[in-house]
C-alpha cells in the first residue's frame, strides 16, 4: 500500500511538471506595468468578434482559429523579444505560447486575459 502511494505521489509531481511546459507567465497587472515601461511586443489571439468588445491599444493581432494562426502570427512577430499572448481569459493564449515556443519564440502566457484586464482597467 505505501508503494502505490509513494508511486501516486510522483505521478502528480510528473504530470504537474509537464502539464505548464514550463510557459512563462504573468498577471495583467504586471503586464500594464511592462506596458508602461517598455515597447513590448504583445500578440492577441482573439477572433474579430472579440476584439470588437474591447482590446488592448498596443496589440498586434492573430486569429488562433485561423488554420494559418502559426504563419500568420510568425509573420508579425520579431523572433529576438520576447512575445506575450492574450486571449480572452488564457486558454488559448497559453496554447498559442506552446506552439510559438516550439519554433523557437520566447513566450509569456498573460493569466486571465481581456477578461482579467478589463476587470481591472
């Protein structure tokens, strides 16, 4: 019985590891902040109709429903800064982040997103 437990443990210690796939993220807070200092390079990935409800002023943006979403955002982006990613509430901006770091983008996934950002501007 110990040893299933012990095994159950390390199986929740892995799987808690990969699951983040060590995306770097963080809080809209914080990003009004670098947004205020910096000119940093900040991608939305929501549809049109969502972005008709309110964006961010400095974002560059890419559908990630659009079946071309990795070219298209490519095609925007400067490989050498840093890219953080928006979306509606995180989701698929953290999913967006897996696919631009896969080709080599250092990503930032912003928690909560326009919906956490709207909240608090």
């Amino acid at each position: 019985m110990k040893y299933f437990l012990n095994l159950f443990i390390c199986s929740l210690f892995f799987m808690s590891c990969n699951s983040q796939e060590d995306i770097k993220t963080i809080t809209t807070a914080q990003l009004k902040v670098l947004l205020k200092k910096e000119n940093i390079q900040l991608m939305d990935v929501r549809t049109p109709k969502e972005r008709k409800l309110g964006a961010i002023q400095t974002a560059i943006f890419t559908n990630y429903f659009d079946a071309d979403f990795l070219r298209k955002a490519t095609k925007k982006l400067d490989k050498n800064k840093t890219v953080y990613l928006v979306c509606r509430s995180g989701n698929r901006s953290g999913k967006a982040c897996k696919l631009l770091k896969k080709e080599g983008y250092d990503v930032v996934n912003v928690l909560g997103g326009f919906n956490q950002w709207k909240k608090e501007n």
